[in-house]
C-alpha cells in the first residue's frame, strides 16, 4: 500500500478529487506542448475520466491521484499505480507540472524522493511511458534516470516505455558503530574536519556509545557508506550531530533517507522538530527537504577547538 504522506517532505500532497478538476485543468492548459504529443485532451471529461481509469487488472484501491501542494497552490499532479506491470514495480500515469515551478528543479527532487520512498516500501523498478517527439518529457525523463524499453502504439500515438530501476544494494539500520570503523568513514567523507584535535580519540568512544540514534548505511559488502548521529527526547526534540556520505555514494539519495529514518525513529514530523549546524555547502541539500534557517537558537560554547582534518 501507498501512503502519499509520506512520499514527500519538500510538499504536502492530497488526493485529487471532482472538485479539484478546475485547478487540475487550469495547470494542464498551461503546458499546451504536452498536449501536442499526445492523444490526450485537457478537457474536464478528460481529467475525470483519468482520475478513475486504471491499467488492465488494477483496482481503483491501487491507484492515487494526487496533488502535491505549496501551501494553496497546486506544484504537481502524479497519477500513481502500485503493482503494475508486476508486484514489484509502480507505475506513473500522468505527471504534470506548475509551469510556475519549472525550471527550477522542482520536478526533479519530486520524482527523486517518489522513487526513493517506493524504494523504501519494496519496489524495485518504477515504469512510466513517454510520448514519443515530446523534447521536453523525454529530456526530463531521461534526465532523471529512466531509460526506454520499448516503443508501443496507444491509439496511433507511439509511446516510449521507460523505466527506473531502484537501488536496492545500500542497506540502512540502526545500530553502534565502532569508533575505528566511524574514523575509518570521516577519511572518505567531508566531515573529517568537523571536529577539534583536542582529545579526539577519546572523544570519539564517547560519541559512539551515547549518541541517541546511530543510523549506519552500508553497501553490500558492508562498507559503511553513510551515517547519521542524533540526540533526541523522542517526544518533541532531534538535535542531528553528524550526518555523512562517503564521497563514491554522494548524489545516490542516501542521506535524504538517513534523515528521513531518523526523524521516524524519533517520533515522526508531527510531534518532532528537527535542528541541526549546516556546513555551508550542505544548506542546499538541506533547504530540499524542508529545512530554513532559525533565528531562535542560542549557544555557549568556550571549548578548545584546534581545526585539523582526519586522514
């Protein structure tokens, strides 16, 4: 089963329903070159014909139409389908976007953390199909990954079957890794700079063993390849403390999945605020899972702090 909850941090998503069809058509006349490629109208019938139809043996229980929000502003529209072609794979029927919000990758974080959260549900593979002389569909597809299968004709329109495979090699638990094994990761990351010289084996021990959430990434072969520290009170407070991906498994989505574990394991979005130091470089990514700057954090901080890197 699909919770459209939890497919997105960055937006608040809803199903779409027969009152929603007038924002739903006024996004889709904004984007006439989709419709150019297509046999598809935007047309009222049209969308609520679309909102009920589903491939061949899926029921209406596995299909979500859905919007994805700013506020009160409609971002996108994704029609998603669990289970089809197989068990193991999603389907995306339809995806549109705000023209206000193009260009400016939006689409693409949205479509990243769909796939990671199918990926983190069991899904192997998700499938979508292209109109084929569409430029812009086909650039934003193959951008994000998805490579054609084949061609197929749906009512004299040829379509680009394509499709995504899911990562499924790196593993995330929780559990206490070992002070050898955490200097061993800071030398294939950035965070190796983070800490001061003073005492920084002993501190290190330390760090290990107390930290209330210890959330270690590894691939296949059990290499760590991500980690994420945190302290919390599981009822109102996570403070992350260190987060961190060695530099051959950057851009995979591994730490947007060690910060979404993270605050699950604490409590969950709704009772749990989440803070944290950014390096600068990192306020980026931070800033695509939700996160802005606080003006109501207060330190005392006189620690010796010799900067050094570990190597």
């Amino acid at each position: 089963m699909i919770e459209i909850s939890k497919i997105t941090r960055l937006y608040k998503t809803r199903e779409l329903r027969e009152s929603d069809v007038d924002a739903i058509l006024e996004l889709c006349r904004k984007n006439p070159l989709f419709y150019e490629h297509t046999e598809a109208e935007a047309t009222r019938e049209r969308i609520l014909e679309d909102m009920k139809a589903t491939p061949p043996g899926i029921g209406l229980e596995d299909k979500y139409f859905f919007g994805f929000y700013e506020g009160d502003e409609l971002v996108a529209v994704m029609d998603l389908v669990d289970g089809y072609p197989d068990p193991g794979t999603a389907y995306i029927g339809f995806f549109m976007m705000n023209p206000s919000y193009q260009g400016k990758q939006v689409g693409t974080a949205i479509i990243r953390e769909t796939v990671e959260y199918l990926g983190s549900i069991g899904k192997t593979a998700v499938r979508l199909a292209i109109d084929k002389g569409n430029p812009q569909s086909t650039h934003f597809w193959t951008k994000n990954g998805f490579e054609v299968l084949f061609e197929a004709d749906v009512n004299g329109w040829t379509k680009l079957v394509a499709e995504k495979k899911i990562q499924k090699s790196i593993r995330i638990n929780e559990e206490r890794i070992t002070a050898e094994e955490y200097v061993e990761f800071l030398k294939r990351t950035d965070l190796g700079s983070q800490y001061p010289k003073e005492r920084f084996a002993e501190r290190i021990e330390k760090l290990v063993k107390n930290v209330s959430i210890s959330l270690v990434a590894r691939n296949e072969a059990g290499l760590v390849v991500g980690v994420l520290f945190g302290l919390t009170d599981f009822c109102y407070w996570l403070y992350v403390t260190d987060l961190g991906v060695d530099r051959h498994y950057e851009r995979q989505g591994i730490a947007t999945r060690l910060m979404k574990k993270a605050h699950e394991l604490a409590g969950g979005e709704k009772d749990i605020a989440v803070y944290l130091i950014a390096n600068e470089n990192a306020v980026p990514f931070y800033q695509k899972l939700g996160m802005k700057f606080s003006d109501d954090v207060m330190q005392y901080n006189h620690i010796d702090w010799t900067e050094w890197t570990v190597e």
